[in-house]
C-alpha cells in the first residue's frame, strides 16, 4: 500500500473530506468570538483536571465579565431562547477554563461529552431545545462530524441562581 493510501485509512472521515479536522481556537477567532476571563471555582474544587488525553472542566455557569449574566427560572422568569443563551455563555465559560488550562485551544480535538443542568418550572419539557445554546456553539467550533454525548436534565435550583450550568468533558 502506497503512502498516500495509507494516510486515506488512517485519517477520520472529517480530515479525508474537509482536508483538516477544524481547531476550535482558529475557528472562535474566525467567528470573532472573544472569550470571557476564565472561571473562578465557587468552593473547595478545581475549575480543570486532566487525565491521559482527557479534560475535565468543572460545571460552568453564564458569567460575563466575572459576572452572572442571566438568572431565574426557564419556564417561568426566562424563554427557551434566553436559557440557549445562558447555555452557550456558560459553554464560553467552559472553552475559557479549558484555554486557561492548555494554552490554547486549538489543542483541543474535540468535545466528548456535555452535561447541561438547567433550572425550571416542574411542567417545562424543552431541555434539549435550551442545551442546544451550548451545542450549537460547540459543533461551530468542532465541526458536525465531531460529535459530542450528552446529558440534559431539569433541577430545582443551582448555585448563586444561575439557571444553567455547562459540564464538559474534552480530548486532547
């Protein structure tokens, strides 16, 4: 087998179609997305830890300039619409945790797995619709082809009011 024919096996299908898997750092800058100052932990933790080729970010919440941006109840005090934005600024959150960690985010292959906790009324049954704020902004990054698992459940109530937290789990 030729050389060149040997790389066609061993490449993803992304990398044979699109040429290169797309790199999260580029494609934020490509997109003009700045992110936020990186976490601070809320208790006795950690906001990352690394395992093998693993990373593990902390639950993250929708904080811009430090600040939580969004509060009250999806359902209730908030729109799917407002809480796809409280997703996708906690997932911001959690890129920024992750930059802070490796440096730059381009080392980053993919996202594995995101948990998202959203806080609603007891009748509400869009989860998915509002975890897709952070989705969405994950396969922009990612690419379609990369794919992530996820986790999507309703709580009473979360730290400091916020109405969403973001939990990630990313290759490197």
């Amino acid at each position: 087998m030729k050389e060149s024919e040997r790389e066609k096996t061993n490449t993803a299908p992304a990398e044979r179609t699109a040429g290169v898997l797309p790199r999260a750092g580029s494609r934020l800058r490509e997109l003009g997305v700045i992110l936020p100052a990186p976490p601070s932990p809320l208790g006795a933790y950690v906001e990352t830890s690394h395992a093998g080729s693993l990373l593990f970010v902390s639950g993250t919440l929708p904080l811009v300039d430090r600040k939580l941006a969004i509060t009250g109840r999806i359902g209730k005090d908030l729109s799917v619409s407002q809480g796809q934005e409280a997703a996708r600024l906690a997932a911001l959150n959690a890129l920024a945790a992750a930059q802070d960690h490796v440096g730059d985010l381009d080392k980053i292959k993919k996202l594995v797995k995101l948990t998202v906790q959203i806080v609603t009324t007891e009748d509400f049954s869009e989860h998915a619709a509002v975890a897709n704020g952070a989705s969405n902004l994950f396969g922009q990054l990612f690419g379609p082809d990369a794919g992530h698992v996820r986790v999507v459940y309703g709580v009473y109530s979360l730290p400091v009011h916020t109405p969403v937290v973001v939990e990630t789990i990313f290759e490197l």
